[in-house]
C-alpha cells in the first residue's frame, strides 16, 4: 500500500491531544467531516501508521475528492501544508504547531519524510496550484472522480424523478457538488432538492445557495434540516405567540410541530387557532393542541371556514344531545268486556211490562 507520511514542526512529543486554538478558532465554523479529517490526521501523527488518502477516505465515509477539499481547507487557514508529485499525486502532510501561537505558511517547510501514494489516475492537476488558483465555480464537479461512488447513480436517478425530466449538465454538477463536496448524505440531499421543490425553486444557483447555508449552519441530518427549516418557518413563530414562549422548544414540541407541518400540513392559521384554543383550557399544552389538530386533520380542514363549520356541526350535536325528551302520549285504556255488550233497543209499552213484572215479584 502506498501511504503519506507525517510530519509535524514541533519539536516536542506529540500526543493525541487537541489544541485549544483549534477548538475556540477554527472548530465551530468547519464542516464536520473537515474537523474529523484534521482530528484523524493529529490521532495519527507520530504513530508510524500507514495512511492512504483512499484508506483515510473510506474510513471517514467520504469521497477521496471530499478529502483533498478538507486538505485544502485546512490549507488555507494555515493549519497544514501538503505536498504533491509532478502528476498530482499526494506525497506528505505537515501539520503546523499551534502552541507557538502563529499559523503562518509563508516560509518554505522543512524537508517532509514522503512516501509516495496515489490518489487517483484522472487526478492530473497538482493540489499546490489548485490551491493558489481563484475558487471554482461551486458547481463545477470532476464526475469521473465519483464514478466508483455507488450512491450517485441512486441519487441523479431520484433526481430525474423529482424534477420528471432528464438532469442538465448544471444540474448534475450542483447534486454532485452538494453530495461530493459539502458531504452532504444522500438523504440529505434528496431531502434538500424536496424542500426547493415544494417552493418551486428549482435552478441550481437557489439550490447551491440553500446547501452552502446549511452547510455553514452545521446541517448534516434530515433531522436536524427538518428543526432548521421549522424553526424558521411562520409556524414556530405562531406557536410561541400563543403560547407565551421565548426560548427555544425542546424536541419533543418540535416533533409535534414537525408532524403538524410537514406531515399533516396544516396551515398556519389553523395551527395558531389550536394552540390559541388550547391555551385558554389546558395552557401551553401540545398534547392538548395535538389533539385538536387530529381532529380537524381527520375532518379535512384546510380553512377557517372548515372550522367554523366543523364547529356547527359539534354544537348541533352537543344542542340535540341535551335536548329535553318530549312527554310520551299516553297509552289507550284497555277495552271494557262490558263495552262489546250489545244493549236492547225496547218500546215502551215492553219496558213497562218489565216494570210490572218486577214489582209482582215483589
């Protein structure tokens, strides 16, 4: 195997130990995958550990472009110096002291110990020109050096599905850029390319623009793009006007908000009428909203109409449920036997015969 040696310009020890400059200076503004490159490359340091570009790539979970990206950060910022054969080939890395307290490169570095190693055929252009070369334009991306990356063909698939056409040349640039080079995970980016979408915002540049501000943001997980995303959004303001609050929501509100938005897709205006309802009964109770929300989410509400609606209908339900019961008719009285009993129709001169009758039997 072909490897890099390293070499540092301090003359004591090294241990596995991270400068405090790093972390206050330089850690918090850098993509994590360039900090996990610099904190590899410390680990290893003085322990004689063979080391490859396409080794320390694999490990890291990053194209071998994505690592020379990192290189060249860190470059730029002074905190390494790399050097590379005539045909672009990576032959050592020196990394500065940062105890002296100056990160200057200007002067010329002492002779590296350099074990030659090859990072790539296609890779013809030395690093140490690309690095005093003006930046390219973001979208521009060396595919043939993703070829071996099994999830691109995955991804530039998805994405003639998305966007139910065939991918320009700028628009495989800009996926590959975002994939490759920001080292965002597919998920990521596919899940980045849905939100553009949903906004109708399709050219690259917005694209570009959207992925390079979350990358600044420390974006790395569809979780955490989805808490960035509602965070901003009119339905968290919304939700801590009703509420009263003023800091920032746990997770577990986020996650009822999330699924208020992005799952349900409530609009604002009902999702504001929820909490607002709710606050007056139960306080600032998610779980008490998140059940209004449910009900109206199952009813088809979209508008304040749907509630208003959806409203008369409950209390014409409530009205009929206490209702008085109207007084029963009273039953018919059961039939006398006497009542079928056919009476005689007699003449005068009969009843007063009868008459007679009854009184001699006296």
């Amino acid at each position: 195997m072909c490897t890099i040696g390293l070499i540092t310009k301090s003359n004591r020890p090294t241990v596995t130990a991270v400068p405090n400059r790093f972390i206050d200076e330089f850690m918090t503004e850098a993509n994590g995958t360039y900090v996990k490159v610099y904190l590899y490359l410390l680990r290893h340091l003085d322990d004689q550990t063979e080391l490859s570009v396409s080794g320390i790539a694999e490990l890291l979970d990053c194209t071998e472009k994505f690592l020379l990206k990192a290189l060249d950060y860190w470059t730029r910022l002074g905190l390494l110096e790399y050097t590379v054969s005539g045909n672009g080939t990576v032959e050592s890395i020196n990394l500065i002291d940062l105890s002296g307290g100056s990160l200057s490169v200007s002067k010329k570095p002492e002779e590296p110990k350099t074990v030659v190693r090859s990072v790539s055929s296609s890779r013809t252009k030395s690093a140490a020109s690309e690095r005093t070369a003006p930046e390219r334009d973001v979208t521009r991306v060396d595919i043939d050096s993703m070829s071996d990356d099994e999830n691109v063909p995955f991804l530039l698939t998805t994405l003639e599905q998305y966007f139910a056409r065939p991918l320009s040349r700028e628009d495989t640039d800009t996926a590959l850029y975002i994939y490759g080079s920001l080292g965002f995970s597919c998920e990521l980016v596919l899940f980045l390319y849905e939100k553009c979408i949903e906004k109708k915002k399709t050219s690259p540049k917005y694209i570009s623009k959207v992925a390079l501000g979350w990358n600044e943001d420390g974006i790395t997980t569809v979780e955490e793009a989805e808490n960035y995303l509602i965070t901003r959004g009119e339905a968290y303001f919304a939700v801590c006007d009703e509420f009263g609050l003023t800091g920032n929501l746990g997770a577990s509100q986020l996650r009822y908000l999330r699924s208020w938005v992005n799952e349900w897709h409530m609009p604002t205006p009902l999702i504001r009428e929820a909490c607002s309802r709710a606050m007056l009964r139960k306080g600032a109770n998610f779980q008490y909203a998140n059940s209004i929300l449910k009900d109206w989410h199952a009813a088809g509400a979209t508008t304040e109409s749907d509630i208003a609606r959806i409203d008369e209908a409950h209390k014409q339900a409530e009205d009929e449920k206490h209702k008085p019961k109207a007084a029963s008719k009273a039953a018919p009285a059961k039939a006398n036997r006497f009542e079928n009993f056919t009476q005689r129709d007699y003449k005068p001169e009969e009843m007063a015969e009868i008459e007679k009758r009854m009184w001699t039997k006296k």
